[in-house]
C-alpha cells in the first residue's frame, strides 16, 4: 500500500535544521506534522529520509497523503485543545 508521499521543501528544510525527527499523525485538524517526542512512531509507519532524520507517516494518513506540507504543522492549540495530546 506504499504510495509516493511528496514533501515540500519546506518542510525538508524544517526537519533538517531542526535535527529531530517527526512524524505525520491523525489530529483533530486531520493530519498534522509533529516531533516523535510529541506523536512516537509506530512499527508499521512508512518512514521517508530527510537528511540524517526520518518523517515517519502513520499508516491511516499515507492512504490519504499526497503531499506533506508546512500547514500541516502543528501548533501549541493542538496540544492543548485536542484529546489525542492528552499528555502534553
């Protein structure tokens, strides 16, 4: 079920200067770009290189991804507003 997920070069640029990996996951929102501190990746993740760090994409996202992009980025309301960063 792999399909070729585009990412824009800004976000490339954003996880290659922030030295950290990241990984799209399911939000409130829909789809949101987050740290692995924040969402850690599953097992059956897809995992695309950026540089010397991983985007990890969750399954359930890649089937509806065709481009991950800064807008997708979250921001301190996700943490706070949306039941799935309960822990945060």
């Amino acid at each position: 079920m792999e399909r070729n997920i585009v990412v824009s070069d800004e976000v490339r640029s954003m996880i290659e200067e922030s030295g950290q990996d990241y990984r799209v996951s399911t939000a409130c929102r829909g789809s949101v770009i987050v740290p692995v501190s924040i969402k850690p990746p599953k097992d059956n993740d897809i995992k695309i290189p950026i540089g010397n760090n991983t985007l990890y994409v969750s399954r359930v996202q890649a089937r509806y991804l065709k481009n991950v992009t800064m807008d997708m980025m979250y921001n301190d309301d996700d943490l706070y507003s949306c039941t799935v960063f309960n822990r945060y």
